[in-house]
C-alpha cells in the first residue's frame, strides 16, 4: 500500500516535469541594432556577447538572433549568400563560437533565424542556376514568360505579386527566364521540389545544432511551396481587394503562394532532423519556432499532424494582427481565446505569446504607450511561452525617422516621402538604448546605420536600473514570479468584469492562486474579485503593477475591492505563493 502511494507520488511528480522550452521565456536581439562593440555604427557578435548577461538577468530562457549570416544586407539579413558563414560585419565564426560558449556558461539557449524560403541573388547557387550548372538547374524556381495576347509583349508567367511590391517574377538575361521572388528581387525563392535542394538545407541545420544552437526560428515558412500544376505551370492568385494599387501585395488573395499543403510536412521533416540530432548527438530538446501570419488554424497546423511533430512555438501572432490601442477588454479576451481554444486537443504543445518583433512597429506604439507594462504583464503571465522583442522590457516606443533616414526596403519601394513610415519597419529597428550617453551607449560612432531614439536620455537599461520602480523592474519581477508553479503549471480561467472593463483571470496550481487584473477601460475600477471566481483567499498580496499604479508591492488588498486605475495591470497572489516582496 505504502509502496503504491509512493509510486503514484513518482508518477505524478513526472507527469508535471516540463522540458525546458515548455513555459520558456524567449527574447528576439536583432543584431545590427543591439550592441556595436569597435565603433562602426553596426551591431555586432562582440556586442551581443557583451550583453548576454543582461538578457539572462531579464530572466530569459533562450535568445534568438535574427540572421547574423552572410548577406549583401539588401533586406538586412534575410537575404543569405552563405548559410554557413557570418556576415562581416558582425564577425566571425570565432566570434560565434564565443557567443555559443558564453550562452552555455549563462545556461542561456541560443536560436539562430533560419531563412529557407529564398537566399540572396549574390549566393553561389543562384549564380550556378542562373548559369544552369549541372545539378543546380532547379534549385530556384525557374518560368518561361507569357506572350501578352494584347501588347505581344512578354510578361511573368503568373500574376503574382511580391510582399514588398511588383511582380514576383523578376527576368534574368543570363537565364532567358523569370525567377519568382516573393520577396525583395535580390531574394530569389528557392525550389523544395528539388531533393538535392531539400537535403542542402538540412544540412544546413545540422551544420548549426553541431555548433551548438538549440534550435531554430523559422523565417516566413509559409511561403515555401506555391501551388503547381503536373504541366510545372502556376495559377493565377484571384484578386482580394480591388481597392489596392495592383502593384501591391494586398491586391492579391494569396491562396497559392502560401500555406500549401507540402509546407506543413517540410516542417515536419525538419523537426524528425533535430529530434533525431537530439538522438544521436545528445543535449537538449533542440525546438522550432515558426512564423506565420496565416489565421490561427493554419498557423496552428505546425504544431505538428496526428503523430508527426511540428513546430513547438508557432508564433501566435493575433494580438500583433487583431488588436490596437483602441482595442477593449473583450477584444483581448476574444483574441486569447481564439488561441487557446483553437489549440489541438494533445499534450506536448503550448501556447505562445508575442507583442511584436522587428517587422511591426514598436508594441507600446501600437497598442498604447500608457498600457505598456499591462501588455508586459499579460505576455508574462498567460499560460505558455512569452517572447519579448528587445526593448519591450524598456517600453520602448517608435522612432521617427525621415524619408531619408530610412533604409527598410518595404518602406523605400513605396517611392512615397509622404506615406511610407506605416510600411517602414525602421521604427522599431533603432539602436538599443543601454544608458544615457551617445547614441545611448550603442556605438561610439558618430552616425549609426539607424539613428537611436532621441528619447535614449530617459529610456535606457541604465535609468530603469537605477530608479527605484521602473518598466525594466516591472519586467523582472514578472519574469521571475513566472517560474513558479502556478504560472508554469498552472490552470487558466478568463473573465471580463465591471461592465466588460477588466479582463482578469486567475491561474491555479494546488493551493496557489493568482489572479491578474487588467483595466483596459477609460475609468478606475473596483473589482471584486470573489465575485468572479471561486477558491480566491479572502485576502491577496500585490506582486507588481503597471508603473503608474500607485500600488505597493506587498501590500496586502481585500479580494472584494480592488481598485485600479485606466490602462493598469497587476498581479495579485495568494500567500501561498512564494514570492519576495
Ligand atoms: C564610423 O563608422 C564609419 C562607417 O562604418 C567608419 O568608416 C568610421 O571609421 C567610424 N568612425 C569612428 C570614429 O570609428
Ligand atoms: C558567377 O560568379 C562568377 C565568379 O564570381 C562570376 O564571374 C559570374 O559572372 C557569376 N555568374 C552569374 C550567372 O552571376
Ligand atoms: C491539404 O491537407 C488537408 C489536411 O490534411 C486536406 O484536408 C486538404 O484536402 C489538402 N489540400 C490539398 C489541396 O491537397
Ligand atoms: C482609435 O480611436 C481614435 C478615436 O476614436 C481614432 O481617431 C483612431 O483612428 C483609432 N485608432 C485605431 C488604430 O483604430
Ligand atoms: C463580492 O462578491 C461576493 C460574491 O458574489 C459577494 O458575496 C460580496 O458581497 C461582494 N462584495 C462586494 C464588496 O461587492
Ligand atoms: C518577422 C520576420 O522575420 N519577418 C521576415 C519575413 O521574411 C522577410 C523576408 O525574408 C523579412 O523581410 C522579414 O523581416
Ligand atoms: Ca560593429
Ligand atoms: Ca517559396
């Protein structure tokens, strides 16, 4: 009998052992912006290895780089000329190996960006299929033009349009034929209908995790496959919105050059090659964090199919898609919610949560400066993962940069020095603010690639450091409190309160309990709590609160009557929670 207790004692303590990345709190560096450490204006490996500490003292679990890969740097590193090496100007393979070596020795997880859909037009296998090499015929995706029946002109054989403007078809004179691009006409697409070609970038991920990356970060994966008739011809995209200018991808509904049915197995077969790495080499879960816009079904189809594995971290990208500074306490309920209930009914998986990244404007900017450590609380506290985009622990906001400050290729083709900053992804692309010195302590350089933010005077690591209470502090305790098992383990129940101005739910786990409450009404509010849910003690301790709260850390609130002001979030717990106040 006693044995039996014993066991089952055993067998529960296992079943709630989680891997590494379950509950993992991840933070994206966009490397050209982080850290520049011999002064050229650029960020660089040395740099980030200078800060790591820094990201493992936000509490982070894992760091992904965007690509710090070779490049001519036409779309800032998502144009490769060599998967394997290391563009110049953030280093080299050394300075990697010391990046590698400093993660291990911080237990911090690193994950590289890897950009399969297309390489650079500068790499050597676009220069032997264009030349029509042996073996390299098709590695990209290679078309014969159209006669135009009414100018006899040749024209693309499809009309596909790419996601930063024009044709995706772009004609090489070396070739006599088009080659698709979905992206910037330097990115050629490249061919997964080639076996040789789909073993080259396995390689190419094996060639990593040797190095000792924990996994990958799956760059526009939806875009890999486009659908193809027996002929080798493509069909026509139907046109979705009339009232866009025709030369821009809106104009398109792109039902053929995205979410095929073969991407989603290409994504499964890579994650057999890391689980299978993991097999014959050891270490860690290596994971997969893929990036897809699509609605939450399909980008939820990577979590994996029947027994086939997927992708751990299908970014969740609806309240970056759904929601604004407008958006209501209901509009958040119903977007998490779409999530979760969407979720695959298996164990295994988890739910994700993202605020924004380098291809959207800055998070505060977007959906309220004045809700940003609200937005920092929810991230932290829903059950999953959170990832954080360098700077949202700051709060930073967008910069404000002219047309001829701007660099992104998406906002330079829109040829518009009036309307081209709401397609610049440049604004949330600015140097990182480390303290109150030159370009806030970024680079020594006079003129950097991107200015810094003129607000770095204020808005940096150092001064959030040295307040008593700051965004950056906020930040930390949550990252920290979310180790706990209520937050890792924990149940999840949503409500909306006070006349849907408060969204709150309360996590669970055993006999602790958190409840958080989010004011996204235009009014303070007083909540009562023990109205809303049951098992909630009679009494509660503030954790943290958005900056402007007024609330005390420690201090202890009647869960009957909880005021909080506009834009507020805070974090209540029961006492049996164990936390430092
Ligand atoms: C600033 O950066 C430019 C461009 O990278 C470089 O040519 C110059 O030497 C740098 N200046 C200093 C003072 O390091
Ligand atoms: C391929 O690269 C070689 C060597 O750099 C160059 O001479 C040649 O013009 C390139 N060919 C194409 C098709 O770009
Ligand atoms: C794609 O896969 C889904 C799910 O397996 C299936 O229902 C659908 O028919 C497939 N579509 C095509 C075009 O093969
Ligand atoms: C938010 O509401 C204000 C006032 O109604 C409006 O001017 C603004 O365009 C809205 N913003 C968004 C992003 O919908
Ligand atoms: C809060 O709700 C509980 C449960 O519905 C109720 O018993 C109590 O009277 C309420 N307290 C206040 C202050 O409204
Ligand atoms: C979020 C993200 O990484 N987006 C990238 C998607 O792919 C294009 C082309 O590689 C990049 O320009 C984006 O930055
Ligand atoms: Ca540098
Ligand atoms: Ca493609």
């Amino acid at each position: 009998m006693t044995k039996l207790v014993i066991l089952l004692i055993i067998a529960a303590a296992n079943c709630q052992e989680l891997d590494w990345w379950e509950g993992g709190n991840f933070y994206q560096i966009y490397p050209r912006s982080y850290m520049d450490s011999d002064g050229d204006g650029i960020g660089d490996l040395q740099g980030i290895k200078s800060k790591l500490a820094y990201v493992k003292g936000l509490g982070m679990d894992g760091v992904w780089l965007s690509p710090i890969y070779k490049s001519p740097q036409a779309d800032f590193g998502y144009d490769i000329s060599d998967y394997r090496g290391i563009n110049a100007e953030y280093g080299t393979l050394e300075d990697f190996d010391e990046v590698i070596a400093e993660c291990e020795r911080l237990q911090l997880k690193l994950i590289l960006d890897f950009v399969p859909n297309h390489t650079s037009d500068e790499h050597e296998w676009f220069n032997k299929s264009e030349a029509s090499v042996p073996g390299y015929e098709d590695y990209y995706i290679w078309r014969d033009g159209k006669i135009d029946p009414y100018t006899n002109l040749l024209v693309p054989p499809t009309n596909w349009i790419s996601f930063f403007r024009y044709s995706a078809w772009r004609w090489s004179n070396i070739r006599k034929q088009f080659y698709l691009h979905q992206f910037h006409y330097k990115q050629p697409d490249i061919n997964y209908r080639s076996p040789k070609l789909v073993q080259e970038m396995k390689d190419v991920l094996s060639y990593w995790m040797q190095k000792g990356v924990a996994g990958f970060r799956i760059d526009i994966i939806v875009c890999l496959f486009e659908k193809m008739f027996e002929d080798g011809t493509f069909p026509d995209e139907p046109i979705d919105n009339p009232n866009c200018d025709y030369n821009d991808p809106c104009y398109l509904n792109h039902i053929y050059t995205q979410d095929q049915n073969e991407t989603y197995d290409m994504a499964y077969q890579w994650r057999e090659l890391l689980d299978n790495f993991k097999i014959l080499n050891g270490g860690d879960t290596r994971i997969m964090m893929t990036e897809s816009y699509a609605a939450v079904e399909k980008a939820q189809r990577f979590y994996g199919d029947g027994d086939r594995k997927g992708s751990y971290v299908p970014f969740n990208f609806e309240i970056i898609k759904n929601l604004n500074q407008n958006s209501t306490a209901k509009d958040y309920k119903n977007t998490i919610d779409s999530w979760l209930d969407h979720m695959p009914k298996k164990t295994g998986i988890q739910a994700n949560w993202v605020l924004g990244n380098h291809d959207q404007h800055r998070a505060a900017s977007r959906l309220g400066v004045d809700r940003g450590d609200l937005l920092n609380i929810l991230v932290q506290t829903l059950p999953g993962i959170a990832i954080t985009y360098q700077g949202e622990e700051l709060v930073m906001t967008n910069v404000h940069l002219t047309w001829e400050q701007t660099v992104d290729p998406q906002a330079c083709n829109t040829h518009d020095p009036v309307n081209y900053e709401s397609s610049s992804r440049d604004p949330a692309r600015t140097p990182f603010p480390w303290d109150d010195t030159k370009n806030g302590g970024f680079s020594t350089n006079d003129t950097t690639w991107l200015p810094a933010g003129k607000n770095y005077e204020t808005v940096n690591v150092k001064a959030q450091e040295a307040a008593t209470n700051s965004h950056l502090k906020i930040f930390r305790r949550l990252t920290t409190i979310r180790k706990q098992p209520v937050f890792r383990q924990g149940t999840y129940a949503g409500t909306l309160l006070n006349n849907d101005n408060v969204f709150a739910y309360k996590r669970e786990y055993e006999n602790q309990v958190a409840v958080i409450l989010l004011n996204f009404g235009t009014t303070q509010q007083t909540v009562n709590v023990t109205s809303a849910f049951s098992g909630v003690p009679a009494q509660l301790k503030i954790y943290t609160s958005s900056l402007s709260s007024g609330m005390t850390n420690g201090a202890d609130v009647l869960s009957t009557n909880v005021v909080i002001g506009k834009d507020i979030g805070v974090v209540l717990l029961s006492s049996t929670v164990s936390a430092e106040y």
